[in-house]
C-alpha cells in the first residue's frame, strides 16, 4: 500500500456535498483504505468573477498504480457532472493526486508532486492537517517552509472533519 494524499475541490452545486459525495467515492476505491480527511477551507478561485472554492485534502493507502488511480478519480469527477472547457474554470468536483508516496511522476497524463502545490494555500494547509509541518518533500522543501511562503490570505476554514 502506498500513502497518497488527493486535493478535493469544487466551487459549484453545492460545494461542501461534492465534497461529502467525493469522500463517500473515495472510501469505496478498489484495493484502497481511507487514511483521514483535512478540515474544509474556502478560498477566491484563480480566476476573477467564479464563485468561492471549497477544498479538502483527503489520505488514502492505496494498492492502485498511479494511472489507474487517476482513471478512478477522474471517473468520480465525471459521475458528480464534471465539464472540463476552461482551464482553472468552475467545477462540480475538482481531484487532484497531490503526492504518491515519495515518487515523482512526469506523465503526459500526470505529475506528481502535483506541480503548482507549492503555491496555492488551499493546498498546503489542509495537507498540514494530515502529515507534519516537517515533511519532506521529494525535492528536499519542507512542508513548514511551503507553509511561510504561501500565506493563509483569503483562505477560511469551515469545518474540521466529521
């Protein structure tokens, strides 16, 4: 089993039951264990004038390779009414792998760690909930040092998990 944290968002259809019927998704993966669930935090989206993102970070022990995993959470996406036409645009349910294990992954299809973590708080704080501010990351940046850089600006917590 290999440790993976995923980033949950979703700024449209009511946000935090996305995320609640994501976590439901999540927990019934094949050859998967739930391992634990941040707090929700709300923040600006990336873009001017779309709605307010609600966000997680989600634990899973998987025994799933990391295309396969990506198939299975872009399968959830798509059953919750994902549309993929804009980049960073609106979203029913946004799932991101943000880190598998200690690997690296450049993929066409996937880089792990995911590639803009590193700055967006939305991100970071709720991953700090679930592993300590001294990890590690595979290029050698700790999470406490991701965490000073990447202020708490205009990111709210709502709610620890249930």
């Amino acid at each position: 089993m290999t440790r993976v944290f995923i980033g949950l968002g979703s700024n449209l259809a009511d946000p935090a039951a996305q995320l609640a019927s994501a976590v439901q998704a999540l927990k019934q993966l094949p050859g998967s264990r739930w391992a634990g669930l941040s707090s929700l935090y709300t923040s600006d989206s990336i873009l001017a004038g779309q709605p307010r993102y609600t966000n997680a970070v989600a634990a899973l022990d998987t025994e799933l390779a990391p295309l396969a995993l990506l198939d299975a959470l872009q399968a959830i996406e798509n059953a919750q009414g994902r549309v993929r036409t804009e980049r960073w645009g609106p979203r029913t349910l946004d799932l991101d792998i943000l880190l598998y294990g200690d690997q690296v992954i450049d993929e066409p299809r996937l880089h792990v760690p995911h590639r803009e973590m590193q700055a967006r708080a939305f991100v970071l704080y709720p991953l700090a909930e679930l592993v300590p501010e001294a990890f590690v990351f595979s290029d050698g940046r700790t999470l406490r040092a991701l965490l000073q850089a990447c202020p708490f600006t205009g990111l709210e917590r709502l709610a620890a998990p249930r």
